[in-house]
C-alpha cells in the first residue's frame, strides 16, 4: 500500500494538497472553496467525508477559504495554531485540532511536525514535516527564504513539495507595483525559482527522489522555466535522478507515489556479504 499526494490545487488563487494511505487521508490547507474542493476529491475517486483531518498552514484566504465550510459540511477537525485560530476571519469550523510548531502530533493517520517558516502572515506561517509508512514528506509553500530549520527538517525526506513562486527577472519586469514586488521578493513574502536552485544545489538531501513544485505564479512565472531552472539545478549537483512535478492552480496535478519499502533485513548492513551469527545473542535485561 503506497502513500499517495495529490495537489488538488497550488497557486494565489487556492491551495489544497492530499496526502493519502491507506484510510488515512489528510488535506494540507484548504484554499479552494469548499465545492471546488469536492469536486476535486471526487474526480480522484476520494469521498469528501472520507477525510480523516485538515491541517492549515498559514491564515492567508489562498490556504483557508474553504476550510471552516468544507470542515461543517464533512464534520472534519481542522488542525491550526493557537495564534493562526486567532486571527482566522471565518471562524466557525465544525471541531478544531491543535497544532504547535516543533511538537509532532499523530494527525489524521499521519505524524505530523509542523514548523514556523519565513512569511508574512498575521499569525506565524508554518511548513511540515510529515513521517509516513513510505518515510519523510517535506511540505513548503509561502516561503520568502529558506531557513536552517527547513534545510535540516528536510534534508532526510524523500519527497518534498516546495514553492517556485516567481522567476525574479519576470517579477521584475511584470505588472506589479513596486511595493508588491518588494513584498514578493522579500524574505516574508515568496520563494523564487533561483531561491529554490540554490537549495537544491546546496542543501538537497541525498534520500530525496521527488520535488513537486507548488504555488507557481501565473503573473510572474511559467511552468517551463520553473520546470527548467529546478532541473539545471539537479543536473548540476548531480541529482538528474530525481523526479521533478509541477503543481497546478486550475486542475488537479499527477499524483505521486510513494512505495513503502520492505523492512531491511541484518544482511542490508553489509551488502554482498552473507551475515550469520554463530551464537545466540543474549536477551538484555
Ligand atoms: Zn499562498
Ligand atoms: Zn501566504
């Protein structure tokens, strides 16, 4: 039985992200409205009401506007900070959760630890680290920068989903006031496909396999160039291996699979040689 993530949707105009095994089956912020939401669900064979819990990143309307509805109408807990509760406009939910950076929490079937992340949100903006079945899941979007916190929490994951906003000379050179584009390009505002390359050049962990792309802007990028800088990027620290996904805002995007991998046996440890152990180990008291 694999581990399955689906990004439903990713962009300014809506975020949700699934992430299923088996009956487990968690919805990472719920941007969309609460019928795109299910209607997205349902085109990929998922019940809406099957949902074991939502978990919210940050209280911007792109990650909660349909929460507190999609919460009421299916009777799932949404899972947020103490400071984020606070200040969510459409409060209401059907049963909250909690949710405290640095502190794992078991969560809709799935080991849970969020972490405070450079963005400008009112309350703190939080990125995850998830332990599944099939091993660590890194999850980013709404980044101004990367952080020491990330680099390490992601370094052991293999598969993480994190934001390529905007190519920085397109931000540059776009509509945007000057004001915005200094919010944008900021280090509480969005995470560039350059900021990105320089992670994976110089912080990619080695156990990585995939890198979904997430919250393109449809202003200021395009899905090739950041398909393209974030493969220039692999190639050139050697990782062509890994798997690049870009994530969609207007339809849901290619679900990956995880495998979970078969528990390794004593003889793992020294490849090639045959390990026999000529003596019964004494239990330990
Ligand atoms: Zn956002
Ligand atoms: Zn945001």
């Amino acid at each position: 039985m694999p581990v399955l993530l689906t990004v439903l949707g990713s962009g300014s105009a809506g975020n949700a992200t699934l992430l299923q095994y088996g009956e487990a089956r968690m919805l990472i912020d719920v941007g969309l409205s609460c019928r795109e939401t299910t209607r997205r669900l349902r085109a990929i064979g998922v019940a809406p009401e099957r949902v074991t819990a939502v978990v919210i990143t940050h209280a911007h309307g792109d990650h909660t506007r349909g929460a507190a509805r999609f919460s009421r109408r299916y009777r799932i807990p949404v899972h947020a900070t103490a400071a984020t509760r606070a200040i969510w406009p459409d409060a209401g939910v059907w049963s909250w959760g909690g949710l405290d950076c640095d502190v794992p929490a078991d969560i809709g079937g799935f080991r849970v630890t969020p972490f405070e992340v450079s963005h400008d949100a009112d309350a703190e903006t939080v990125a995850f680290h998830i332990e599944t079945a099939a091993g660590g899941i890194g999850f980013a979007t709404d980044i101004g920068m990367t952080t020491s916190a990330l680099r390490t929490r992601f370094r052991p994951c293999r598969l993480l989903v994190m934001e390529s906003n905007h190519a920085a000379d397109l931000l540059q050179v776009g509509p945007y006031s000057a004001s915005t584009k200094a919010r944008i390009a900021g280090e509480r505002g969005h995470l560039s496909n350059e900021a990105l390359a320089r992670f994976i050049r110089e912080d990619l962990g080695a156990s990585v396999e995939c890198v979904v792309l997430a919250h393109l802007s449809r202003v200021n990028n395009l899905p090739e160039i950041a398909a393209l800088t974030c493969r220039e990027a692999l190639e050139a620290s050697g990782r062509s291996d890994v798997r690049v996904v870009v994530s969609h805002q207007d339809r849901v995007t290619e679900t990956v699979r995880l495998d979970v991998r078969p528990a390794r046996s004593g003889s793992d440890l020294f490849p090639g040689r045959q390990i026999a152990l000529p003596f019964q180990v004494p239990a330990t008291s």
